[in-house]
C-alpha cells in the first residue's frame, strides 16, 4: 500500500514567534512549576544538576536543529528516525513518543490543580475533586484543539507571553533574598554525590520535554529550515536560564522543609519576597503556564501519529483530517487514553505524589528512547551526507549528538528500574499493532 495521501500544501500559519512559543509553553509547563519541591530533599545537587541537564537539553536542541534543516517533515523525531532507519525504527519511535504525551498530560494537568489550591485551600486532600478538575482541563484543551492549528497557535503564542513576566521577576530579582545558607550541605542525602545526581536528572529532564516541539508541525510552518532551528534553541536557552536561576531563588528563599510541604513553591516563594498578592499573581501564571502546555502537547499528540498514518505505519483513523483540517479522531483517541491514565492513578493505591511522580518517570523513559534515536540518525546522517552537502559538518556537530546521546541514556537510567520495565513492556505491545498493519498493506500484493 502506498503512503497516503497529504493534504495540498498551504502557506504555513506558523513563523519563529509561534514556534518559539510552542517550545516555550511546552518545556516551560507544570514540571518546572514542581520541581523545586520534588527537588528539595537533594539540596544543592539539584542546582548543580540543573546547571548539566541543562547542557545536555541543549545538545539535544541543536541535535533537532540540524535535523530540521535535513528533513524539514511532520513528525519530528519520527520523521527523522524514519529517514535514518526505514519504517520499522519509525513505527517504535513513533509509537513511543505518543505513548510519552499521552501519558503525560495527566501530570501536567494534576500541576495544574496543586497551584489551583493556592486560591482554594479546600481543595487540599481531595484527591477526586482534583482529578476531575484536571479531567476538565484536558478537554477543555481537546476541544480548541479540534478547532485547528492556526487556533491553538494563536493562543499559544497570548499565554506564553502573559505567563514568563512573574516567573522571570522570581527568576531573577527573587536572587536578592536568597539564604545561601539552604544550601548547605551539598548533598544532604545518605546517598553517594553520584546517585543522588542520578535520581535527579528524570525529574529535570522532564521540565525540558518539549524541546524538540517546533519540528513535529514542520508542515504548518513557514520557511522551515530557519524557523524550527531559531525557535528551537532560542526555546532551550530561554527555559535553561529560567530554571536554574528560578530554583536557585526557590529553593534559596524556602527551607528545605518548607519546600517539601510545598503544593505550589513558586507561589509560596513569591508570598514571602513580596506578600499576598505576587504568591497569587505567579499561582495564576503556573495555571496558566500548565495550561499552554496542555495546549501544545496535545497538538503534538495528534501531529505524531498523523505523520506515521500518512506512511502507512499507524492505523489510517490518525490520519483522518476533519473539516477543519485536524486529526480529530487521532485527537480524540490519544485524549480518551489520558483521561485513562488519570482515572487510574485516581482510584489506584498510590499516593498522589507516588503516582505523580510515577506518570512523569515513566513519561520521560518513553521520551528520552526517541531522543537516543535521534541522536544516532543525527550522527548517521552527518557521516553519510557531510561532504556533500555544505551546511553539514560532521566533525562540528558529531561530538553534539555524541553528548545528547550519552545524556539521553544517563537520564533513562536515573528514571530506575521499574518506569524503564514498563516503558519496554508498552514498546513491545506495539509489535503486534505493527504486524497487522504490515500485513493490511500487503493485502493487495496477495
């Protein structure tokens, strides 16, 4: 069976503005918001941690940079991966990026909710009340999305702006109150430097998920090559300085005790620097942060699957394009899998921070393999190509994805063992999805 069909191309509704917003909203979403509280019981490891994951998240950057410019496609990493290995390496990345997004809304939804309990404290320790707000949230997020691309671009690009102005205030001025004291010791864990670094890493990783957003709606944006490269790392250096100097100012302002205890630490921080109404102004914001995440994430929840439909290497429903031009069917199938997950973690025996921190685990696992991927495509590619074609430059950008490559397994072995069985165990389900498709197509060769 052939690919299928595209849609006949139009004008991209997306320029560098946009792209960078999407990078922005989706790195810059509930992940960051929590972190310093997730992060407390390490002290000062976690800065020094943020300071290398945030490297690594560049390397990674620059790593989608240039494959953007070499297959500018929808589909992002499955695109790339595709290019590099043939279908059967597509299919698993593909299949392993949806399953990361949609495993991962819940989490940013459920941040969501612990910044709502700043304005309503009633909402601390119902934890039904919480899951049906971040249910709300998720469809809410669906719906404009149905409505098309240009949409959620638009409002994408409203929220991000809003959304940064408190965050860099704590960012930043927050530095004159810092207690360098909280700070000491480095390592208050019994653990060794190493390990506690170790543990960290998935947790920061996953506030730099999103990275790589700029290249998944390849096909929506104008001119490409320059626009998803400059949106991309303008996206990791803007998130990169936010957050280790937010974290600093967090984690300097509160003890670790405080912080701990914390739903909403960036919130709490402000309270402190400046009274009542900054702790409620940068609540707001991270409500509305998470929200923007939500929002690019489930469009590229939709544009994933949609480019493997178009190869034949998904089943043809993600393909299926509305009257407003979007994956509706896709849309709704991956939104009612994380409505799923999220009923589960409500009604299962886990704590709510246990299966908060269990969805962001597994979550990253089942992000970071793309990225591994990616990383050796990059290399792959570079090797094959670089003395023909003149923007390629092995020897420059070799040793870049030698580095994204070798933290992208680091951060997948900091995630521990349970989340890794689980994340092979969804990868494998996904063979038998692979074979029947295989075989449809070979259905008219017979």
């Amino acid at each position: 069976m052939p690919d299928l069909p595209k849609p006949a191309a139009s004008p991209g509704s997306y320029g560098v503005w946009t792209c960078t917003a999407l990078v922005v909203g989706n790195i810059v979403g509930s992940g960051f918001f929590l972190a310093p509280a997730a992060l407390a019981p390490y002290g000062a490891v976690a800065l020094i941690a943020w300071g290398v994951v945030s490297i690594g998240a560049l390397c990674l950057g620059l790593v989608f940079a240039r494959l953007s410019r070499i297959a500018p496609e929808t589909g992002g990493p499955y695109a790339y991966v595709r290019l590099g290995f043939g279908d059967f390496a597509g299919f698993l990345v593909a299949w392993l990026y949806w399953i990361s997004i949609w495993i991962s809304l819940p989490a940013i939804a459920l941040g969501a909710t612990d910044y709502l309990h700043f304005f309503f404290p009633a909402l601390q320790g119902r934890p039904y009340a919480n899951s049906a707000l971040a249910l709300m949230m998720i469809l809410a997020v669906g719906l404009l999305n149905l409505k098309g691309t240009k949409e959620v671009g638009m409002v994408q690009l409203i929220i991000v702006s809003v959304k940064l102005v408190p965050f860099l205030a704590v960012a930043f001025i927050g530095l004159f109150w810092v207690d360098w004291s909280h700070f000491s010791p480095i390592n208050p864990t019994p653990m060794s430097f190493f390990m506690a670094f170790a543990a960290t890493t998935p947790f920061i990783m996953y506030a730099f998920t999103g990275l790589e957003t700029a290249t998944v709606p390849a096909g929506e944006v104008r001119d490409p090559r320059r626009t998803i490269a400059i949106a991309t790392i303008a996206g990791v250096l803007l998130a990169a300085a936010l957050y280790t100097f937010g974290t600093l100012s967090v984690m300097g302002v509160m003890s670790r005790t405080a912080l701990e205890q914390s739903n909403a630490p960036f919130a709490d921080a402000a309270e402190v620097m400046w009274g009542n109404w900054a702790g409620y102004m940068v609540a707001a914001a991270a409500i509305l942060s998470s929200l923007a995440a939500l929002n690019g994430w489930t469009l590229v929840m939709a544009l994933v699957p949609l480019a493997a439909a178009r190869h034949g290497l998904l089943p043809r429903a993600f393909a299926e394009l509305s009257t407003n031009g979007v994956p509706a069917k896709g849309i709704m199938i991956s939104m009612s899998l994380s409505i799923l997950v999220l009923l589960l973690q409500s009604t299962g025996s886990k704590s709510l921070l246990a299966a908060y921190e269990f969805i962001i685990q597994l979550s990253i696992v089942t992000e970071m393999a793309p990225y591994v991927f990616c990383c050796v495509v990059e290399g792959l590619i570079l090797l094959s190509l670089g003395r023909r074609i003149g923007f390629l430059k092995p020897l420059t950008y070799l040793p870049v994805a030698i580095i994204g490559f070798g933290f992208s397994m680091f951060t997948i072995f900091g995630a521990g063992s349970q989340p890794v069985m689980w994340a092979f165990l969804l990868m494998l389900a996904g063979l038998p999805v692979y074979v029947m498709i295989r075989l449809r197509r070979s259905e008219p060769e017979l």
